[in-house]
C-alpha cells in the first residue's frame, strides 16, 4: 500500500473525505489536498474517538478559525497553544475563552452578522477576540495601529460596527470615533494599565471572558467575515472583505510551499491586524502549532522569544529582518537560531541583498510570499528561488493563477513587463465603501507591473501607478531601490518621481547610509556604472530614516 493510502487508513481521511468533501476542495481536488495537508501534518495519525469529535467540529465550523482552535483543543489538550508577555494559554484554555468571551458578547446584544472593530496589538486578547467573533459569525474590522484619528472616525463612520475592541493606549486617537460611534457602539477594553483612568466605564474584555458561558456557541448560519484595512497615509483606508474559503485547497497550498509543518512553534513578530500576520494566526492554528507573539516589536526581543521557545517559524515584514541584522555582531552571535526552519516574509519588497545577508547568517529559511490584501497570495519565493535569482516573488503555487497583461488587456511574452493579475480560491469580495480591483478573464489586478522569467519566477517591477517617464523612457524606481540597496554603505533607500521642465519626471532618491560619508556623486556613480543613464537619480537627499507605516511600508507621500 502507498503511504498516502496508508497515512488515509489510519488517520481515518477516507471518513473526513466522504463527509467534508466540499470542506477539503473541489471533488477533483481532494487527492492532493489531503497529500499536501499529510505532508505538513495535519492529516495524520489520531485515535477514532478524538477524529471523530474533529469531524464533528469541521462539519459544525467549516473553514473557519472556530474549527482549527476547536480542533487543535481536542487533539493537544492543555499543551501551550500562545505565549505572549502575560503567559501561557493551552489550546484548551483558548477554545473555553473564545466560548467565553463569545457568549459574553452575545449576551451584551453583539450578533451574527455585526460588525466588530478591533484595535489591538499582537496578545492574547486580540487572538481572544477573532476567535470569539468567528464563533458567533461576526463581521470582524482589523484596524491599523498606525492610522491616525480621523482615519479610525471615518472607517468608524462609514462601517458602523456594533462594538469595538481596543488597547488602552489608543484612547485618545479614538476619541472622535467614540462620538461617532454614537451611544449604541460598544467598547471593550483590551490591553490596559492597572490605572484606566477615564475608561473605567468601559468592560474589559477579561472580565467579559470571566463572566461569560462555556457553552459552544450555535454555529451561525453564515460564517464570519474578515476585513482588512488596506494601508494608507491620507484619506479614508478602503476596507477588504473576505470570508473564509470555501474548502482548504488554498491553505493547502500556502502551507506545503512556506514549508510549515504541524505542532511546532510560530513566532508572529508581523502586525496581526495586518493580512500576512492575520494569515500566519489562521495557519498556526490550523497546525495546532504553539504561536507566539509580543505587543511590540523588539529586534532583540524577537531573538530572545525565538530562542527560548525554541521557534521553527518566523513571521516578519522585510524592515523586522533588516533591523534585527543591524543588532551588534555580539548580540546576533549569541542568537543562532538553530531551531528556526521558516523565515516568512511579506508585507513589503524584499531586496535580494536582505534575504541573502539574513541567509548567510541563519541558515536558508527565507520564504518570500508575494501578493496583496485584495488578491491574497499570488507567488511564493523558496530559499533556493532567492539564492539563484535574488529579488524574485517566486512562482505560483498549486491553486493560485498568475498573468500579466500589457495595456490592452492581452497576454505578454515571458521577460516583458505588464500588469499582474491574480486568482485564487480566497475570494476578494470588494471594498466595503464599495468598489474593487481592476479584472481580466476572472483575474485580480494587483496593482504591480512585473515580468517572469525564463524559469517561471516572478519578479516585481514597481507599482504600475509609481511609473514614470523621464525624457521619453519609463523608470520604474523598484529597480533602483534594489540597487542602491545593494550598496556597502546604504541602509535603506527610497525613490520617487519628481516633475522636471527638461525631462517631463525625474528620480529623487531619498538614502540612509550606516554613518560613512557617502556624497550625491557616490551614489548617482554607484547607480551610472549599474544601470541606464536615465535611471540615475538627478538629485539624492539623505536622511536618518525613511518615514514607514506599521507593517514597515515606506510612505512615498511623505517623502518630496
């Protein structure tokens, strides 16, 4: 008998086959699915008494988050299912409180449907919170720790939730929402000091979990909704809709190319409100892996927690993995890492030069997942993609398509730049204001220009609205971002397009250096003896650093 037939037998896949069909994929599907979720390991080995209540659960919660912690609590019990700066939580512990705080806010009149903002950072109560709302069918809001004010009165105003969840220390951004919102809106206190002050009025969320049933929740007739705020400087942040997939084809897929396996240990270190950190929580709970987060970012900290959790994951944006490597050659020796198998990154361009430098040091465990909130995942880079052809997104994995297009909406040859587009088995549904992406033949624009290579790796030209024509020729400023990137003596660098009477546009590049004296000449010689002479920046400012939002996306507008 194969092993497949074997690993199927005994772990009773046949049965979850037969019973959740639609739940794994399409009829056709199944096979690899089941092969991909054997590999990593959720499909597995299980006494007949405890599969039998797990298909209970998948055939009570679908593909929802409600699954995988129901799940993940009868398989491993009281094992460590999160740790975070105030503890431990065992699986079980996080299946009572989601039915805690679920019932709780149930009972505070917080239904099906309802929209729930939550404003938190990375801790239990922010994984208390989506896992309660997936129970109850809940529209869950993520919302930007990095937005300003009237940015959270907007959103606020224009998506009219029924409660929301925050941190303490977000009180006074959120104080126009709080009128807004009006008297009907509920607040809940998350994270907080002993002191809250003015916001004494407000129940905790630990209080709600304390004084809440622990009685599952009825399933809801239509699962919970995830919105993810798209990033922003100005004006209103468009608000991204899906609900969870309709079978597991997709997660499949993600997991077997990241190479993440089950019942290890994730360290989250991306924001969880962000689409890759909310990403790797859903995965990590799929896993039945022990996740592990802290409220902030902290390059050493991120050592230490990976260290002593003994971590085979890391979940990062590429700005964490270039702040972590400018730590002391003393600090990153006494962090090797041996545990670590999976650096994931996303949120951002990955500069060939960072993957290679974190890499050399760390051993080859760098994934680079390339996509958006809108299309989800497109393509994923592996260790080996990035050591032969650094700066690639990778290549589509099985379920995701990938075309790109020229302006007339036609195919182009492979190594000719177009417009990307994207589909997979993660719906987008449209912004919430309404609205959505441009489409062709059922694909996503992701809003980048790019080209693939003559080994089906995709690389990522630039944003196809930051092209510019300099003098006739179009510049896109990715290109030069990753070189002078490459530079001895540079950090960091941004690059922009500037009107100029001569040339129609211009680069500006905006350069952090690491203290050397490093002149306008240096550099506009550095990027002539690389590229064309039109892709040299005509003018070069240096700065301390580059302005970023939370996710570590560097913010153009501000830079002039």
């Amino acid at each position: 008998m194969d092993p497949l037939s074997t690993v199927r037998r005994l772990s009773g896949l046949d049965r979850i086959a037969r019973l959740n069909v639609g739940k794994l994929g399409a009829l056709g599907d199944v096979p690899w699915v089941m092969k991909d979720l054997a590999e990593v390991g959720i499909l597995h080995p299980i006494r007949p008494d405890k599969l039998g209540r797990v298909v209970l659960e998948l055939r009570r919660w679908g593909t929802s988050p409600a699954a995988a912690i129901a799940a993940a609590a009868i398989e491993r019990g009281d094992d460590l299912g999160l740790i975070d700066e105030l503890g431990t939580l065992g699986f079980d512990e996080m299946n009572e409180r989601s039915n805690r705080l679920a019932n709780a806010l149930l009972d505070d009149g917080v239904k099906a449907g309802d929209g729930v903002a939550i404003m938190c950072r990375n801790h239990r109560w922010f994984v208390d919170a989506t896992l309660a709302c997936a129970k109850i069918g809940a529209s869950v809001l993520y919302m930007n720790t990095g937005f300003a004010g009237p940015q959270f009165t907007g959103v606020v105003e224009r998506e009219g939730p029924r409660a929301l969840i925050y941190d303490d220390e977000f009180t006074e951004l959120l104080a126009e929402a709080r009128e807004a919102g009006g008297k009907d809106l509920r607040w809940y206190v998350a994270w907080h000091d002993s002191d809250r002050g003015e916001n004494a009025k407000d129940t905790t969320v630990e209080d709600l979990i304390e004084g809440g049933s622990t009685d599952t929740p009825s399933p809801p007739e239509d699962s919970a909704r995830f919105i993810i705020l798209t990033s922003g400087t100005t004006g209103l942040p468009k608000g991204a809709q899906r609900s969870a997939p309709e079978n597991l084809g997709a997660i499949a897929a993600m997991l077997s190319r990241l190479g993440l396996r089950a019942r290890e240990t994730t360290m989250i270190a991306a924001p969880l409100f962000h689409a890759w950190g909310f990403s790797h929580l859903q995965m990590s709970l799929a896993l039945a892996s022990t996740t592990v987060v802290q409220s902030r970012f902290d390059p050493e900290g991120t050592l230490k927690a990976i260290t002593e959790t003994e971590a085979s994951t890391l979940v990062v944006v590429p700005v964490m993995l270039q702040r972590i490597l400018q730590l002391s050659e003393r600090t990153l020796d006494q962090h090797p890492l041996p545990s670590l198998k999976v650096t994931a990154v996303s949120g951002s361009a990955l500069p060939g030069e960072l993957a290679t430098k974190w890499m050399d040091r760390f051993g080859d465990n760098v994934y680079n997942l390339y996509g958006s909130t809108e299309v989800a995942y497109a393509t994923i880079a592996s260790p080996k993609d990035l050591r032969e052809a650094p700066g690639t997104a990778g290549r589509p994995p099985r379920g995701s398509v990938v075309n790109i297009y020229d302006s007339e909406g036609e195919p182009v040859p492979t190594g000719k730049s177009g417009r990307i587009f994207v589909g997979n088995e993660l719906k987008f549904e449209g912004y919430t204001g309404g609205g959505g992406k441009d489409e062709i033949d059922g694909l996503l624009s992701s809003g980048d220009v790019g080209h693939f290579d003559d080994e089906g790796r995709l690389f990522i030209d630039g944003r196809d609205d930051e092209m510019i024509v300099s003098g006739g020729e179009n510049v896109f400023p990715r290109e030069v971002e990753d070189l002078l990137s490459d530079h001895e003596h540079v950090k960091e660098a941004a690059v922009i397009g500037v009107d100029d009477e001569k040339f129609g546009q211009r680069l500006k590049a905006f350069v952090v250096t690491d203290g050397s004296e490093v002149s306008e000449d240096d550099i506009q010689a550095y990027v002539k003896k690389n590229l064309a002479n039109y892709k040299v920046p005509r003018e070069v400012e240096f700065l301390d650093s580059l302005p970023r939002n939370a996710t570590g996306k560097v913010l153009k507008r501000e830079l002039t």
